[in-house]
C-alpha cells in the first residue's frame, strides 16, 4: 500500500470510528483530528445505509409489510450510529426552544436530560424517516434512497464546520479543529454524488431543498448561539436526512 493512500485511508477509518458504533479494529490515528477527516463522513453513510437496506430486504423476505420492514431498517441504522445525530436534534430543539439566551440555550444543549422539545423533535424525524421510506417499495429504490440520505446529509458538516465558528471554547466541536476550504468542498462534493441515484429531476430537487436547509439552519444557529456545536452538526444531518428522504419518496416512487 503506497503512503499516499494511508492518509485516505486513516480518515475514512477515523469518520467511521466516530460516525458509527461498528464493531472495528483498533486504528492509529497519528493525531489525525476529526477535522482534518470529515470530508469521508460520507463514506461513514454509505455504510450506514447499507446496513439499513440490508435489515429491510432481510424483513421483506420475511413476509413483513413495508412499514414495519421501513422501521426495522430506521432501528438497525439508529442502532449503528448509536444515535448520534438524534441526540444532536433532541439537544439542539431543547436548547433553542427553551432557553431565553444564548447562555441558557448551551447550557440546556449540555444537559443529558430531554424535555418536551426535545422528545417532540425526535419523535417528528422518527416518524417523518419512516413514512417516507415505508413509501418506497423496490429494493434498488431503498438503497438509492438510504444511499443518497446519508451520504448528502453528512456532506454538509465538514461546510456546516468551516462557515461557522465554535460556539463554545470547548466540547466536541471545539476539540475536531479547525475544517478547511478544501475539506470542506471534498466532503460536498461526496455528499451531492451520493444523491446521483435518485435521478436527475430528484438530484436537482434534493440539492435546491438541502441548500435552503443549510442556509436557513446556518443563520438559525449563528443567531441563537453565535457559532455551531456537535449538537447542531447532528441536528443538521437530521434535518438534511429528512429533506433527501422526503425526496427521494417522490422521486423514486
């Protein structure tokens, strides 16, 4: 294996380390900051959404219905990435709903308790996932939808990451470091390939939906706390996750 591969390789393993709760080998990360590798976050999708269509192809062979075959699926990927990105959403609606400054709303964030707003947030993105795929029937159609969900929604947080500073001097988003320009385009670029299965018209339909999203969200965040967190990078990915599935239950239909 050339040199020159090991560093592709080193942050692919360090997006899946971080974005997945897979049962992996002990990598040496030489330092390497989550920052510096959050371009192949996609990659960390697409292995999530393999997982996902597998558990939905397995329940449709079984016999099960498309809903609950649709919620298997949701629960094995849930299960995956340990709920990574639904807590992000749970926190961040907790925080912004609930607190009255920018003060208040990253301390709620932090706490590991969930109120009214965040169990409202969650239970809205369980439900809107699964009725959107439960939409989808054809296997292939499941995993271009899966595909194109997860790798788009995580190509927006090395993006997210660069235009926007960390809101606090420490956490999770101040310890990844600092994304650069370029890291931030090669993870984009991953993220709007993965929406090339949902065909032209829903390429283009996903790509307008998830610009607005990430502009509207950008500005929501930079107003309520001054910069971004972990949590809002999860909260991002849901929301993005949301909006490509949405699509691609039209698109593919």
């Amino acid at each position: 294996m050339s040199n020159g591969n090991r560093p592709i390789l080193r942050d692919i393993a360090l997006c899946l380390v971080f974005f997945t709760r897979l049962p992996l080998p002990v990598f040496d990360f030489r330092d390497r900051k989550l920052a510096d590798a959050i371009w192949a976050a996609p990659l960390a999708g697409l292995a999530v959404a393999m997982i996902g269509t597998l558990t939905c192809a397995i329940a449709v062979w079984l016999g099960l219905a498309a809903g609950p075959a649709a919620a298997l699926a949701l629960a094995a990927m849930v299960l995956a990435t340990g709920a990574l990105h639904e807590d992000g959403l749970s926190d961040v609606a907790d925080g912004f709903g609930g607190g009255r400054n920018r003060e208040r709303k990253l301390e709620i964030m932090r706490d590991s308790r969930i109120g009214a707003y965040g169990a409202a947030a969650l239970a809205l993105s369980l439900l809107v996932r699964w009725s959107a795929l439960a939409e989808i029937r054809d296997g292939w159609s499941v995993l271009a939808a899966l595909v194109a969900a997860h790798g788009a929604s995580r190509g927006l947080l090395g993006a997210f990451m660069h235009i926007l500073p960390p809101a606090r001097n420490d956490g999770l988003s101040a310890g990844a470091g600092s994304v650069s320009r370029q890291t931030a385009m090669a993870g984009t670029v991953l993220g709007a390939l993965a929406l090339l299965p949902l065909g032209l018209d829903g390429f283009v339909t996903a790509a307008i939906l998830l610009g607005l999203v990430f502009v509207a969200f950008a500005a929501l965040c930079r107003r309520q706390i001054g910069g971004q967190t972990g949590d809002t990078a999860g909260a991002l990915q849901q929301l993005a996750e949301i909006v490509v599935l949405l699509t691609a239950s039209v698109a593919l239909s």
